[in-house]
C-alpha cells in the first residue's frame, strides 16, 4: 500500500459478509468490523470519496442446519439474524454507505452475470466429484461443517475447505477420519457433477499481482503465494436447494443444485456496490470505484477467509473483466482487483477459541446490552488480533478501560474543560506562547501526519497508540504547569496553558474520532462544535414486493470535520463537562467470567 496514496482515487472499502446464522460475537467484529470502520471514517476524514458496503451472507446448508434446528424455514432464520446482525452492527457504529443481503434480486442478478461470463469465457469447466452428505438428513455437508485430519500437515482441526495449520486448500474428501461437526458422524460421499472454477488457468497472473503488493501485511502476502503453489479447480455448485439458482435454461426447474455460497458471497462486494448506486439514483455511480484503473480496494477480514478474497476472488475478478452484462464489454475498465486483503489474526476468550456451539462467545449485542461502543472498539484496535492471535479477556477489558481511556483521555479531556469553563467560561484568550507551549501545540499537530500515515498502511494498533501517547504528554504538561494553581497569582499564564491545552484536546479528538466517533463526537459538542464529526449509521427498509428488506446506510453528508488541525476561537463557550467514560469495577471480570459457565 502506498503511505501517499492519489489524493482523488475513490476508496473501496469491502468488509466481509456476516453469516446471518445466528448472532456474531466480538471476535468476529474484531476482524471485519471495527478494522475496517476505522479505516473508512479516517478516509472519509481526508475528504477522499469512500464506498463501504457489505451485508449478511444468507446461503448455504448453515442456515438450513439452523432452520432444521429451530423447526421453520431458511427465510425465517435469514430475516431473523439479518435484522440481529444489522441493529449490533448499527448500534457498534459501524459506518457503512450500505449494508444489505444476499438475498436480494439485485444479488442473484449480478451473481448470475459472474456465473454465466465466467462460463461462456471458459472459466467454468464441468467435472464430477465427491461430495459429502450427513448420513442423517441426507442433505449436502458445507465444507466447513466438516472436520477432519490434514493429509499433508496431520493436523486434527482441519476442515473440509482448508487447513488453519498449514493454510492448504483442501475438500472435504481430502480429509483423514472426516467427521461433521454437526453430529459427529462420518459424512457419506457420492459422486456428483458440478461447475468448477478454473483456478490453475489464473496461477501465473495470481502469483506476478501477489509479488507485485509490497505493503500487504507479510503474513498475508506469504499466507496467498503458498495457496497458490497448489492450485486446482475449485467447485461453484452444490446439491442444495436454498441458494442463487444457476443461469441456464438446464437448472430452470431444478430444485437440487444452486450456485455455492462462497462464490455468491464474494459477488457481494460488486453487486452491494451496483445497489448502492441504484438507491443513490445515479444506477452507473458503482463504477467510479470498480472500473476507474486509480481506485483503490481494501478488503478487511478475519484470517480464515484470506483465501477468498486474495485467491479466488481476484481470479473471478481477472476472468470477468470487463465482460457480462454489468462490465459492460471490451471498451469500459476491467474490473479492479484488491489493493490490499487487510486481514486480522483470531481472537480468543479466557485463553480459549470463540466458539458459538461450545458457548464460548460474547456476542455484540451481549456486551452492548452492558457497557458502551467506544470500549470494546478501543480495546479491539489496541490489545485486538492484527498481526497475531490474542486474547480477549475481561479483567484486560476493564484495566485498559480505567487505565487508559478514563485516567488518561477521559481525564484530559474532563479536566481541561472543568478549569476553562469554571475560570473563563469558554476558551481563553491566550498571552504570549512559551518554547513549551508552542513544541507541544507542533507535536500534537504533528500527529495528524504520523497516525494518518499509519492509519493508510492499516496499521490501527500503532496509530491508536501514537494517538494516546500524544495524549499522555498534554497530561504531563497539564501536570507540570499546574493551571488550577497559576488562575489566583498568574491568570493571564493560566489562561495561556488552557488554551493550548484545549486546542490540543480539540486536535486530539479529530485523531481519535475513527477509533471513538461515540465519545469524539460528544467531546466536538462539549468544545462548542457544531455538526457532526462522525455520523452515525441508521436501518431503513428498501425494496419492493418480496424483495422488500432492510439495509444499514450513513448518511455522510453530515459529517463537518476534516483531518487536520482546526484553531478553537477564543471566546468560545464550552458546554460544561460530562464524563466521557465510565470507570468499571474490577470485580466486573468475574461476574463476566461467571456468566460462560
């Protein structure tokens, strides 16, 4: 990733899909969610034109096994956890331009494009091969509902689709004592004919783009060249009957085979975008971000769909071109390929996997029923999985909330206002600047530079920190000059020192304002700001008919501040002071603990 990207290329941000199987829980947000909306708030904040779309991932025998479970139809439980999913995501202030479904006509319309360009181009073959089934219901067994012993690795937690130990692609037929993990038992094979992407046909043009993208995270870029080394044919079918129906006149009236989920899912990102565009009224907009050669495509997600979008997807990609009926044939752009696949290692629990069958989760609306948004984002970026796999756990929850946000930034914050409004009733009129005020004013503002150059190469976890330390020397200085004592022999000097504490509070704000739009935005009102520095995402349904359904939008049109610094006036009132944060009691982590046994 280039640290001085084009100022006017439009950014793609493409989040991950959500299996609306069932609530998500915050290690799933850990890797899609708060990563990715920190990112596009700080690109918005540039004043760079940003698409953030995604939805819920509505196909696949997973919401069948969920609909069986629950006793009533895979629409049933799609709707159900769509909306979950939708309000958490809504309520954590995840800023998406639009967050939709796969269950969409819009969505069928342009998978089927992909399907049906990708098969007249010769990118679809017909091969037969096994297929697994539960030996209870009969039904098709998804790939990763199947657990087994890696052939190459002998890791025993492999899944039918790949290996988390050694990263290899695999089928479920590939696996040693392959087992489900619904039930246990061993799934039955049969032969079975279906359409199959031709990976090896992309090998060469996959490896020379992968080797090109110098500023992909190193795990990820050494992660897609091994995937690549072994590449072959992969199956976009499956014996199922709740999914996109295939495009050909054959498939019409059959009710056993759709096109299989995870090449649906993908699909999503460009038809998300195409529906954007029709619900903005401008139907062609889409292609500012997909087919303008300078855009640029950041893909956030959780290390276990890497695959997905730094192999298969770009190969979809590479094959349609700019063909179908949505590329719009050989005299528009081909389609753009990722810029960057920023994905985040796993988050663990008390030492132990997320795990919704095991209940081992804190799903997000959970801990949203108890505790505020700005925390557990703040936590995700700061002690979260970007690099490497960590641990979540709720005692490091609550030291890092009263450590660091309340007696750090909230601190800050609450005191330099309690003494401008108690002593001036606004924001002093400064006297003369020493060499101390004016080098912290520039380190401060210096940060602007430092966290944004961070922030492009998504780097979160450095930048938050850079943030709070910045944040720490205004404490520090707030501490050695002493305002609170120089208003009764000093005044003038006293004014001076909050002044510049205040504007260092104002720009500090503005940089923590992707990570904390919550309280970033009750610090602007608190400062006298009007507007909003970090709109806020709202449900509202769109459609027509059956297609009627219900999509997550932001409207930032609102949004009034930049990333960059801006001078607080003196004179100004500043509304009288609330505590950003809330200290939590330390014996919360046990009760929190209690609540998983």
């Amino acid at each position: 990733m280039s640290a001085t990207p084009r100022e006017s290329a439009p950014v793609l941000v493409a989040v991950a899909w959500p299996y609306a199987s069932g609530p998500r829980h915050i290690g799933h947000v850990a890797g899609f969610g708060v990563p990715s909306d920190v990112f596009a708030r700080y690109q918005r904040m540039r004043g760079r034109r940003v698409l953030m779309v995604s939805g819920t991932d509505e196909h696949g025998t997973p919401i069948l096994v969920a609909a069986d479970r629950e006793g009533v139809s895979p629409r049933e439980i799609a709707d159900r956890y769509s909306a979950v999913i939708a309000e958490d995501l809504r309520r954590l202030g995840l800023s998406y331009d639009l967050f939709t479904r796969t269950t969409t006509k819009n969505h069928a319309l342009v998978v089927q494009d992909l399907f049906s360009t990708l098969l007249e181009k010769g990118y679809l073959i017909r091969q037969t091969q096994l297929g697994a089934f539960s030996s209870a219901t009969g039904r098709t067994l998804p790939d990763r509902y199947i657990e087994g012993t890696c052939p190459h690795c002998g890791f025993s937690g492999a899944r039918g689709d790949q290996c988390d130990s050694c990263g290899r692609m695999l089928d479920p037929s590939d696996l040693i004592s392959p087992r489900s993990r619904i039930d246990g038992s061993p799934p039955v094979f049969r032969e079975s004919e279906h359409f199959f992407l031709d990976l090896p046909a992309f090998q060469v043009a996959l490896r020379e783009w992968i080797e090109g993208r110098q500023g992909w995270r190193p795990n990820v870029r050494a992660f897609s060249l091994n995937l690549i080394a072994e590449l072959r044919p992969r199956a976009v079918t499956r014996d199922i009957d709740w999914g996109v129906r295939i495009p050909l006149p054959e498939f019409a009236d059959r009710d056993d085979k759709r096109i299989y989920v995870w090449f649906d899912a993908v699909v999503g990102y460009l038809s998300a975008s195409i529906e954007w565009a029709e619900l903005s009224g401008s139907s062609e907009a889409w292609r500012d971000w997909w087919q303008d050669p300078e855009a640029r495509h950041f893909y956030f997600m959780g290390k276990d769909n890497i695959v997905f979008h730094s192999v298969i997807w770009p190969s979809m990609l590479m094959g349609y071109g700019s063909g179908g009926h949505y590329g719009g044939g050989g005299g528009r752009p081909a389609l753009q390929l990722p810029e960057n696949v920023v994905s985040s290692e796993f988050l663990t629990m008390e030492g132990t996997k997320f795990s919704s069958s095991r209940g081992v989760v804190i799903e997000v609306r959970d801990y949203l029923e108890r505790y505020d948004p700005d925390p557990l984002r703040y936590y995700l970026t700061a002690a979260g999985p970007e690099t490497q796999d960590t641990d979540f756990t709720w005692r490091e929850f609550i030291r890092r909330n009263n450590d660091e946000l309340v007696a750090t930034w909230g601190n800050l914050v609450q005191r330099t206002l309690q003494l401008a409004v108690r002593h001036f009733g606004g924001v002093p009129t400064p006297g003369e600047l020493t060499v101390t005020d004016r080098e912290l004013l520039a380190r401060v503002r210096g940060g602007f530079d430092a966290v944004g150059e961070l922030l492009e190469d998504a780097h979160f976890k450095a930048a938050l920190g850079e943030s709070m330390a910045l944040a720490a020397q205004v404490n520090q200085y707030l501490g050695e000059m002493e305002p609170w004592r120089l208003v009764k022999s000093e005044p003038e000097r006293a004014g001076t020192v909050l002044f510049v504490a205040l504007q260092c509070v104002a720009d500090l704000g503005t940089l923590l304002t992707p990570f904390l739009p919550f309280t970033s935005q009750r610090l602007h009102q608190m400062l006298g700001g009007e507007g909003e520095v970090a709109p806020m995402p709202v449900l509202t349904a769109v459609g027509e008919g059956d297609d009627r359904h219900q999509v997550l939008t932001t409207d930032l049109s609102r949004a009034s501040v930049r990333w960059a610094p801006a001078e607080l006036p003196p004179g100004r009132r500043l509304e009288p002071p609330q505590p950003l944060f809330r200290k939590l009691d330390p014996s919360a982590a046990d009760a929190e603990v209690d609540r998983l046994s």
